[in-house]
C-alpha cells in the first residue's frame, strides 16, 4: 500500500515538474509601411517577413511553453516584449518595441494591427507649408527659446522607437509633477503642468493654453488666443499672435512628418 502511495505522489510530482502552459511571446502584428508621400513601400523589411506590393505584413504569432511550477509561484502572468526592425535601402532604419507587464498571459488570438508606418527617405527634405496644418501641439524650454510642435497624428499612433523619441522631445516640457530635480522644472513653483493646442487653418492660428495648478484652491486656467504664422524661404517661421511667448522669428531647426524643432531668432 505505501509502494502504490508513493508511486502515486511520484508520478504527481512529476506530472507537475513537467508540465507546461502556453505563454504569449508575440502577438499577431499588421500593419502597413508608407512613404513620406503615403506611398506604399514593396519589399520592406519588417522583423522576419517583408512588405507586399501595398506595403502590408504580417507577423505571425509567437507562443512558448512555462513550466506549471514556476508559473504556480510566479502567482502572475509574465511580461512580454516585443521587438523587431524595420529597415529597407534608401530609407532611415527604424524599429518597433513595446512592453506589456503581464503581456505573456494575453489570449493566444491577440492581434495588434499598427496601422501605417511611416519611412523617411535618406537625405529626404519636409516642406512645412505641408506639413504645418490642422492640429497640433506646442512645447517650450524653461528659457522659452526653444520650441517644439507635434502633430496630434503622433499621439494617435503606434510609436515606433524613432517617432517615440521626437515626441519625448515635446514631452519633457509639459509636466513638472513627476520631476524632483528643481533645475529640470519647466514652469513657477504653483504650476504643474501647461498644454498648447494649435489649431492650424491656412496661415491662421487658434491656440488653447491649458494650465494646471499644484495648488488645489486654485483653478485651472483655460485660455485661447489668436494669430498667424509665416514661413520664410530660408526656413525661418515668423509668428505673429496674441499669445506673446509665441511672437516673432524661429529657425526651423528639424521637421519631419508629423514633428518641428524650432529655434527663436
């Protein structure tokens, strides 16, 4: 009896040592690659696989097997992380990462679909006339002679690591409530965060300044104002608005599809 009891929890045990369950290292990810003029590019190479004619791919979905055990006193789902390149000749070379914390616990049919990606050619110039329209937001320096503008597009998109850092460009200088260093503060000691919305209609400009207070007696502040801007043939945008951080001559420092970095004169 006690042979048969014991041969019994040894074959528990190892059921259970041996046992596994499926995680999800990848999920099924689409998306489409385009040029700077919303052109599809063919034969794009994007991780394992490659565009088709219309700038399509598909990334195939990536399980892996966990020991039962480990997952048992893991007490959660694993992390997962996705990486791969997007790169082809004549064009800047980009990547997509993105981290889920529990993202190996997701069902086995998740399916990411990227939307449109956008690729710069080498060398390739930004027409802001182009570019600088609809909606957009601002960012300054703490000496207000910097400035940097997004596209609200950005925001709405799956970043890859090259757009991520243009917008972290503008981010830095929105929000003060997570920074402790006093010296990297962007604005008065009673004010936590500031958001600049342009609305961009031709060569006329409507900004809304948003500003929130640390202070909680005091209200938040919404205010609009108005204006124009200009482009100047040596890439210089002249800006003449009631808003008065924003008046007078920037040099555009870089532009890109949906980004500018402009310096004042």
């Amino acid at each position: 009896m006690n042979f048969i009891r014991k041969s019994f929890y040894f074959f528990l045990l190892s059921l259970i040592l041996s046992s596994c369950i499926k995680r999800l290292g990848r999920p099924e990810i689409t998306g489409r690659l385009l040029d700077y003029n919303g052109k599809p590019i063919e034969n794009c190479i994007v991780g394992e696989t490659k565009t088709d004619a219309n700038g399509q791919f598909h990334l195939s979905t990536k399980t892996y097997n966990a020991f039962f055990l480990t997952e048992i006193f893991a007490m959660e789902a694993p992390p997962m992380m996705v990486s791969f390149e997007i790169k082809k000749s004549g064009y800047d070379e980009d990547c997509f990462e993105a981290f889920h914390k529990y993202g190996g616990g997701l069902q086995k049919d998740t399916k990411w679909n990227l939307g449109d990606i956008f690729l710069r050619k080498k060398g390739e110039t930004v027409d802001v006339n182009q570019i600088f329209k609809d909606n957009w937001k601002l960012s300054f320096t703490k000496s207000k002679d910097t400035m940097y503008l997004v596209s609200q597009k950005l925001e709405n998109r799956n970043l890859t690591v090259r757009s991520s850092e243009l917008y972290s460009l503008y981010d830095q200088f929105t929000s003060d409530y997570a920074k402790t260093d006093s010296l990297k503060k962007v604005f008065p000691k009673d004010v936590g965060s500031r958001e600049i919305k342009l609305q961009i209609q031709d060569k006329n400009l409507k900004i809304d300044v948003l500003t929130k207070y640390m202070i909680r007696d005091k209200e938040d502040d919404s205010l609009r104002y108005f204006g124009t801007w200009n482009l100047a043939k040596d890439s210089v945008m002249t800006f003449n608005t009631s808003y008065k951080d924003l008046n007078g001559n920037f040099k555009v420092l870089k532009s890109d599809l949906f980004f500018l970095q402009l310096k004042k004169l």
